[in-house]
C-alpha cells in the first residue's frame, strides 16, 4: 500500500495505490499515514482510481478525511471511484454528503 | 425520492421493509439530543458525522461486502440505522452550504456597509472642508437648483447682496441675471451709496439642472477703472499741453523780440509804438501764460488744468469786452 500527496495550486492531491482494498486489514495504517501526509491542509482531493473496494473500516477512513478537512476549514473531495467502491458509498448514502468527482483535474477545478 | 422510501431502497436487499421502530424512536432521540446540543449547522453536521463514524466503526467488516450474500439481521438493523444518520448528515450538509453562503452574503453585506459608511463619514468630512472654504472665501457663492430655486449660499453671498432672506437673493439674482451668463447688478446699501455686483450664473459641473453662482462685489475695481480712465486723459491733456507750450514759444519769442524791436526804432508814427507796445505786452502776457501751462504740466494736477482751461477760455471775450 502506498500513500502519495502531491500540492497542486492551493489543494493537495492524496492517491491510494498498491491495494486494491481499504477494509479492516489496512484502514487504521491508511488512515494514519493519510493523515499526517495531509497535516493541516484544508482543500484535499483524494484519488481512489486504484482502490476496488471498501469495508466498513475503509469507509470510516474516508469519513476521518472528510471530517478532518472540515476541520481545517476546507474541502474533501474525492475521485476515480470504481464501481465497487461507489455502490458502497451509495449503500450508505455517503454520496449524499461526500463531494464526488470523475477525475482528479475536474475534482481539482471544482 | 423521499428519504423513507431511499432508505428502504437502500437496504431493501436485507429484507426487511420497515426499520425496527425501537431503533428508529432511539435514533430520533439521538438527533434531538444532538439538535438541543448545538444550534449551528456546521457544529451539528459535524456532531451527527461522530454519531455515523461511531455506528459505521460497529457495523461487522462484511456488512458492506455484496459478496457475502447480503448483511446479517443484526448487521441490517445497524445499517438502517448508519442510514438514517447519513440522510441527517445530508440534510444538515444541503443545510450548511445554505448557511455558509448566507454567512457569506451577510459578510458581504457587512462589508459593503462598513464601506458606505466610510465613504459617508468621509463625504461629510469633504462637506465640512468645503463648508469651511466656502465660508472663508470673501466672493459669494450660491447654489441654485432647478428653476432657479435656491439651495445654499455662502455667508459673503448674502454680505454682499445685503438680502435678508435667501429667498429674496435667489429672486434677485434670477430676474437679474440669465442663465449661463454674467452681468452687473447696482444695489443700494443701507449707508445710501451704491454698490455694484458681478453676478455669474455658470451650470454646476456634473449637475446641469443645479447652478453655481458666483457673487463679486466689483464696487471698487469699477470706480479703480474710471480713475484709471480719467488719468489717462489728463494725461494725454497734460502731453498735449507740452507739445503746444513748446511750439507757441518758439513763434512768440520772436513775435516779441520784433515787437521790442519796433519800440527801440522810436518811429515817428506813434500809432506804431502804440501798436508795438501792445504786441509786446501780449507776447508777454502768453509768455506768463505758456510758463504757467508748463507749471501745471509738471504738477500733472486736474484741478490746475480745469483752472488753466477755463481761464483760456474766458480771457478773449474779457478782452473784447474791454
């Protein structure tokens, strides 16, 4: 699994790779890592183009991204869901409250 | 889509219909603590995403994963709940974006206030300087508004119009002067001289339908260029009356010099010593008469050149009488 945040303009831009899954086995290391990548960064665009699918543990770790940039006075948006991943967050109505985009330049542009 | 009816879409694969009422009277208790806890959106969205977090945090790992066949009864009741939750948080979320753009129309608003304010306060502060400078200036100003109707007038405006209200210093510069132009207007003053005014009428820049009117009391300036006027003539009299002294003494001093002549010969006819007698005497006479004329010259004095004048003027007729 590997976490990388890249600064573009005033938003930073946090990609997932090298898992297909975020779920109990990796959540608490994803979100950890995630979180002191992102520090105190308030507008935040979380590319999940190579995440397959999310438990309930990978869902709280995007609710923990979401709540933090709200914290910080700002935005998370996130992108590059794949079909597993957006049927969770539709289960659970989180597409209601999360900021989805298709891909990263238009989530940036948003 | 209602959120009763999404909610049973959305967990409809559980089958069960209807949320267990249990749950749900419990999860409505929870809002209104959560609500009666906090009376900013924000502040509640952000309460009710811990309450989600929490229940999300004791949903089984597989109750999202559609591979396992669906979650378990327990699993499917928790997950209505984590749904009601999350309809909350959107409503709430739909709710803050509301009130932030307020919150941010609002600090708009304040701030365009603050900013007519100032520009208020600072066109005040513009109003008393020019107040000050108006009230300083010695020509009188006036301000007329449409139809001539008066607006505002300097305290040297109504000095010098000597009007006693404002109304009756519009009246008169109106009925005295047309607009876009300027004329004199006399006036008496209560010492019962008189006293002549400038008055220009001219468009206020950027208000044509108001005017500005500019009130001078040019009294002295005309009385300054009669006197001017009134010098240059004695002047030219006085540059006139040294051309003529000069060329009449050159004749004279001959026309003498032969009359002296003429007596020295002592003539038989005594008719020619009687006549040369009078030529010298005469010669004499204007002789006295041009050093004078040259004494006023010098002096440049009005009343000496009236004086000179009208003794010229009298002299033959005294002669012939005589």
């Amino acid at each position: 699994m590997k976490l990388q945040a890249v600064r573009e303009g005033r938003v930073v831009r946090l990609t997932v790779s090298g898992c297909d899954a975020i779920d109990n086995a990796n959540a608490a290391k994803v979100k950890a890592e995630a979180l002191r990548l992102l520090g105190d960064a308030p507008d935040v665009v979380v590319d999940l183009s190579g995440v397959e699918f999310l438990d309930s543990a990978g869902v709280g770790v995007l609710v923990g991204l979401f709540k933090n940039s709200r914290l910080h006075g700002g935005r998370a948006r996130f992108c590059g869901l794949s079909p597993g991943v957006r049927s969770v967050l539709e289960l659970i109505q989180l597409d209601r409250i999360f900021e989805i985009y298709d891909d990263v330049q238009t989530a940036i542009r948003s | 889509m209602s959120d009763n009816e999404r909610n049973r879409t959305a967990v409809g694969g559980t089958g069960e219909a209807l949320p267990d009422l249990v749950e749900l009277c419990r999860i409505h208790e929870i809002g209104l603590d959560l609500i009666g806890r906090s009376h900013d959106v924000d502040e509640l969205l952000d309460q009710v995403l811990d309450e989600y977090e929490a229940r999300l945090a004791a949903l089984p790992s597989d109750a999202l994963d559609a591979r396992s066949g669906g979650p378990r009864p327990e699993s499917a009741r928790k997950l209505r709940g984590l749904v009601m939750f999350a309809s909350q948080a959107a409503a709430l979320k739909e709710k803050a974006v509301v009130a932030s753009e307020l919150k941010r129309r609002a600090a708009a608003l304040e701030e365009a206030n603050a900013r007519l304010v100032a520009a208020l306060e600072e066109a005040g502060r513009s109003r008393a300087r020019l107040d000050g400078v108006l009230a300083a200036l010695s020509s009188g100003i006036m301000i007329l508004g449409a139809d001539g109707a008066f607006l505002t007038a300097n305290a040297a405006a109504r000095d010098l119009a000597g009007a006693k209200d404002d109304t009756a210093l519009a009246r008169l510069i109106a009925h005295g002067v047309p607009r876009e132009s300027e004329a004199e207007i006399d006036l008496p003053t209560s010492g019962g001289t008189r006293r002549t005014l400038l008055v220009a009428r001219r468009a206020m820049p950027g208000d044509p339908e108001s005017e500005v009117v500019l009130v001078t009391d040019v009294t002295q300036r005309n009385r300054a260029v009669e006197e001017r006027v009134r010098l240059e003539k004695l002047a030219e009299v006085l540059r006139t009356l040294s051309v003529l002294s000069h060329k009449i003494n050159n004749p004279l001093t001959a026309l003498l010099g032969r009359a002296q002549i003429l007596q020295a010969r002592k003539s038989d006819d005594p008719n020619i010593a009687k006549a040369a007698a009078v030529i010298e005497d005469a010669s004499i006479r204007i002789a006295d008469l041009i050093r004078e004329l040259a004494q006023v010259v010098r002096d440049g004095r009005q009343d000496a050149v009236d004086e000179l004048l009208d003794m010229s003027v009298a002299t033959p007729a005294m002669e012939k009488r005589q």
